[in-house]
C-alpha cells in the first residue's frame, strides 16, 4: 500500500497535524496501521485535502469575458441570461465534452478535486432529444474521466418559464423533460454509478418547476438518498414574483412545502429575511455560495454572518466559471462581508481564530456533503466511511509561504498573492496534476481551443 507524509497535514476535525502520514488502499485513505514516516515519501511541507465545487454550469466556462460589454442602458442578470441562452443554443455533445474537460483540468489544477455539474442542457437546441437522451450526461462524464476529476452530477428537472406555470420559453426548450422522462434518465445514469461518479438530482429553481412535479420527483429522490440541489432567491426579481404568485418568498416557501434537510444544497439563498436565515442554517442544509459569479451578476451579498452564527453549513461553486479558483472563491466571500460590515475576520470564530482556516474547513464539510461522496478529510473519523484518496500538495517553495508556519499557512494562501500553490494533486489516490501540470493539459486545452475557435 502506498504511504505517503507531510511536514504539517490539515484537515477540518483535526486542524493541523505534525507528520501528518497517509496511507492508500485502492482510491480510499486507510487508518495508518503505523505512525511516523517509516516507508513513506515525503510529499512536501504542507498537504490539505482536495476541495469540493458545489455549483457548476460547465458549458458557461467558453462563454467566460463575452457578457462584460454595454449591450442595455440596464444590463442586469436577465439580460446576461439572454446571452447565456443565445451561447448555450450552439453547444452539443462534443462541444460539451470539450469544454467541461478544459475547465475540470483547471478546476483540478486550482485544487477542486470534485465537482456538482448542474446540468440542464439536455436536448436538442430545438428541444427534441438526442438519439441517446443521455447524450449531453455522457458527455460531462467522459470529460470528468477524462481529466481525473470526481463527479457528482446534477441532471436538472426544468419544466416551466415562471412561478406562473408558464411554458418553457424558444430558448429554454431544451431544458425540459416530463417527470417520467426525467426519472428515466435519472434510473439510467445512475447505473454507472461508482467512487468518481455520484448521481444527485436537481430542480432548477421553483420558478422551473411545479409543486406537483416537485412532490414526485423529491419522492423518487429521497428513497434513493440521493443529494438535491436547487437554484433559489438569487434575484429579488425573483423573490417579488414569489411574493406575488405563491403569497411567500422564495426560501420560506421551499422549507415550508418540502423536507429540507442535510441532503440538500441551495445554491445562491442570497435573499432572505433573518428569520428565513436562521430557519436555513437549522435544517442541516448546505448553501451553495459562488461569490465570484454573484459579484459577476450583480445579485448581492449572503447574510452570511447571521447564518454562520445560525451554525448554518456553506460550500463554494464556481458557478458561470467567471473564475475558476477556491482561492477567490473565499477571498471575495469573506471580502463582501468586510465591506458591508466594515469589519474584518469576518467568517472567523472564537473557535477557528483563523479566518482562512475557518472557510476553509466549512468548504470542505459543506461541499462533501453537498456533492454526496466521501472526501474532505484524511483520516478516519467515527461512525463515516472512509474518504476517497483526494489531496493538494502545497507549493513549498513558494515567496508566498516563506516566513509562514503551519498557523499562518491557510491564512496566506487564501489571502495573499494571485500565484497558485496548489502544486500536486491526487484524485482517489492517483497524481492528475504534478508539478503545476496536469497529465493531459496539452491535449486537452488544444481540442478546446479548436472547439471555441469554431464557436465563434
Ligand atoms: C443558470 N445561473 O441556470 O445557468 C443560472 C441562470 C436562471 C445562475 N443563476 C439562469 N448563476 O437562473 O434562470
Ligand atoms: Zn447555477
């Protein structure tokens, strides 16, 4: 079996541990059967577990930069959504395979070692399914296989335009499904299950989908213990029409019409009462924050003080992929929060002093829960299973970390500098990225490049 040790390794439960040693079995971390580094190579000073990324749309990545110009005299999040639309009508399978591959070599490279692909783009741009109905699925699973990176994927049910049941719009027809076709390629997809591929549902915001559908569906998803993720109050648009049409806003609607517990995953949760934030964080719920995107898109800022001190569980998704980096991810989260506040360590604890230390570990609890899989920690902890062999290797060389001890390692990384760090990367137990490079990068990013060019 292979051991491996750091210098210092980290993870969530046990903070920092002095020659951290971590032995593999297969794709899993098995307890040490000995201490110290007896056998073992040595990986590098400091050694953290992988993170997860909550929220993915993977076909946004190629759209990345080309929604930053005037188009309206009131550009907003409905009007990028547009453009959004018009790009999203010119992507099939091999585009989608494509794309997603370049951006998992990068996810893996900024040291996300899973992936929640929320994928709604299922058909057809005219809305009738491919010849396989589980074409454009396949397509984000190779492409996760391809670049070694774990999947948790999210195929979305989309069925109407508005809270108001109105039918899909031209350009949201291939979104959708009826709940049997839905539950169809739920029960196909999830025959390839395996350690790198979890099947979770999605539904793709209450304005997408009917209670009645919702009813079925999360039935269905229950009885299975399958994660369940939905887009919710990212806009007050949205939130007003809510108001209007179901008498409640958004968040207060979902928790009192569904069981919402630890298997879900609301992505955004941007706008809500105090009281819909405390009821939140109580039900073991996970919100999915992608602080570069909503910075993007202009939806505001998360309570999440409020919410933290609620005890509520967060992880981070890199969402439209206007950036592709955890680091910015957390730095840009717990900058939002100083500048509102006007304070600072914002997201620290009494407990967790370091702000860094902090984010981090409430990213990797909360995404490993959101993503349905085993990961985040080394060790083995009481009554869990053990955790599929994902970890970064930091950069030891690095100006960055020079003067830094174990303390302080976190804090720099997250907020110090634009260099990665991330300097190794292991997925279930084997290297996909050494030395900075990825072992296909070079094949990869020129089938990208020819599939954008020809986008254009
Ligand atoms: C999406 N993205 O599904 O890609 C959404 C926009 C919508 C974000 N919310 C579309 N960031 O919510 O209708
Ligand atoms: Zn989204």
């Amino acid at each position: 079996m292979p051991a491996y040790f750091a210098d210092s390794g980290w993870m969530p439960h046990s903070g920092w541990v002095e020659r951290a040693r971590f032995e593999v079995d297969g794709d899993r971390f098995v307890p040490a059967a000995v201490a110290g580094t007896d056998g073992a190579e040595r990986l590098g000073r400091y050694v953290v577990p992988g993170l997860p990324n909550l929220h993915s749309h993977a076909f946004q990545r190629a759209m990345a930069g080309l929604a930053e110009r005037r188009g309206h005299s009131e550009d907003s999040f409905w009007s990028w959504r547009e453009v959004m639309y018009q790009f999203a009508g010119r992507i099939g399978p091999d585009q989608l395979r494509a794309i997603a591959a370049q951006l998992y070599v990068e996810m893996l490279k900024a040291g996300y070692t899973q992936v929640c692909e929320f994928h709604y783009l299922h058909h057809q741009p005219d809305g009738r399914p491919y010849a396989d109905a589980a074409a454009m699925s396949l397509a984000l699973i190779e492409a996760a296989q391809e670049a070694g990176i774990g999947l948790t994927l999210l195929p979305t049910l989309y069925m109407t335009g508005g809270f108001d049941g109105r039918p899909l719009g031209e350009r949201q027809r291939r979104f959708g499904h009826e709940v049997d076709a839905y539950l169809r390629l739920l029960e196909r997809l999830s025959a390839s299950q395996s350690p790198m591929l979890r099947v979770g549902i999605a539904l793709h915001s209450l304005r997408a989908v009917p209670q009645e559908a919702l009813r079925v569906v999360l039935g269905d998803a229950l009885a299975q213990d399958r994660p369940i993720h939905i887009h919710i109050a990212e806009q007050i648009g949205e939130v007003q029409d809510s108001l209007a049409i179901r008498d409640a806003r958004p968040v207060e609607w979902l928790l009192g019409h569904a069981p919402v517990d630890a298997r879900w995953c609301l992505v955004h949760a941007t706008h809500m009462t105090e009281q819909e934030t405390r009821a939140l964080a109580a039900t073991g719920a996970v919100a999915g924050l992608c602080p570069t995107t909503e910075a993007n898109l202009g939806d505001g800022l998360f309570p999440l003080q409020t919410y933290l001190d609620a005890g509520g569980a967060i992880g981070i998704g890199s969402d439209s992929h206007i950036s592709v980096s955890p680091v910015e991810e957390l730095r840009w989260l717990e900058y939002g929060q100083r500048l509102i506040t006007r304070h600072r360590n914002v997201s620290a604890s009494a407990a967790t002093p370091s702000t860094g230390e902090r984010l981090f570990a409430l990213t990797l609890t909360g995404g490993a829960r959101a993503s349905g899989v085993a990961i985040g920690r080394f060790g083995a902890v009481p009554g869990e299973p053990a955790a599929r062999a994902d970890l970064l290797v930091l950069d030891e060389n690095s100006p960055l970390l020079a003067g830094r001890d174990a303390a302080h390692a976190i804090d720099s990384w997250i907020f110090a500098g634009n260099t990665n760090l991330v300097r190794d990367v292991m997925v279930a137990g084997r290297w996909v990225v050494r030395d900075f490079r990825h072992r296909d990068e070079e094949r990869i990013a020129a089938r990208y490049r020819e599939v954008v060019e020809r986008l254009k």
